[in-house]
C-alpha cells in the first residue's frame, strides 16, 4: 500500500481505515534469504493527517516460514504485533515525541509513503533469534549426523569434564617440566 501526502491531506477530519492482505513474500525473501516461505501477511489499521504530520497505526499478523536454528526443518513462525509511525516533514521539532513509547518516527524523502516497506521492516526486526520446531521443544533428540552431532549444552559440559581428567599413563609426563605452571 502506497499513499502520497497529499492524498492523505484529505483525511483531515477522519482517518483512513484499512483493512488489507499485504503480497510481501518475494520482498520479504529477497532482503531475507533465510525465509523459506510468507504464507501470509495482514494489516489492519488507520492513517491519520494532522498539520503536516502523517500518523500510521497498524496490527500485522503474519505467517512465515523459517529453518528451525537446531536442525534445519522448516518451522511456521507466526508474529503478530502492533506497529506505530509518524512521518514527518524535515525540520520539525522531535522533542514533543516521546522517546520511551514505541513509535518510529520518519522523515519522507518524497511525497510518497510506502506502507508495504514498513511492514517488511517490522516483520524482519520481530523475526525470533531461536526457532525450533515442536518436537525440539518437546524435548526430542538432537540432529546427528555421519561424524557430527548437536549437545545440549549438559552434554557438553560433561564431556568436558572427562577430558580433563587425566590418563594414569601420562600422568609421570607432567613431572617432566616442573618448571612450568598447568593451565586450565
């Protein structure tokens, strides 16, 4: 969705509602390769103008679809969250803004604003750092491989702690250099 300022001028008295299904997903895979698919993206919300300041308030719930950060399968990832906009002409005064509510606020380089942009934006900052599929969160097993497999971070410390112990063998080697301090 794309508006110009001066069409939204005429929304002084009322805003622009809006209710829409957004087509995002060769943008949104194009800037974030990592996507496997955007089932699907809606906005619902207003646009409201007021003394050259344009206000935009949305709800966008999407469905994408992400490789899990464990074993790679392909895991839906819903979002839903509210997003909040001020556009503002160059020069004005920024300090009757808020700066601990969440509200982005932008200056336009043209006359143009393109909601569809600022969607793709919050979608990719609300993208979670871990994802896992179901069975992953149940607790299932780690991915293994031929030569390699995922530890739990237990795993790992225990393996770590049989390391350290020493082989009865070897044990005379570490009178050999007494000189030298062990590092652990």
């Amino acid at each position: 969705m794309k508006w110009s300022l001066s069409q939204l001028k005429s929304y002084r008295e009322a805003p622009l509602q809006f209710d829409e299904a957004l087509d995002l997903k060769h943008p949104l895979m194009t800037r974030y390769p990592e996507i496997l698919d955007v089932k699907s993206v809606h906005a619902k919300g207003y646009v409201s103008y007021d003394k050259d300041n344009v206000l935009i308030s949305a709800a966008i719930d999407a469905t994408i679809t992400l490789p899990s950060s464990r074993s790679l399968t392909p895991v839906d990832v819903p979002l839903a969250f509210q997003m909040t906009e001020y556009y503002v002409p160059e020069g004005t005064d920024l300090s009757r803004f808020d700066e601990e509510q969440d509200t982005v606020i932008i200056l336009p380089e043209d006359d143009i604003l393109d909601f569809d942009v600022a969607v793709e934006d919050n979608i990719l900052i609300h993208i979670p750092m871990q994802i896992l599929s179901e069975a992953e969160l149940n607790g299932g097993p780690m991915p293994t491989g031929k030569g390699w497999e995922v530890l739990s971070e237990d795993d790992l410390a225990d393996q770590a702690a049989e390391l350290k112990t020493v082989d009865p063998r070897l044990a005379k080697l570490k009178n050999l250099f007494p000189d030298q301090e062990t590092q652990d």
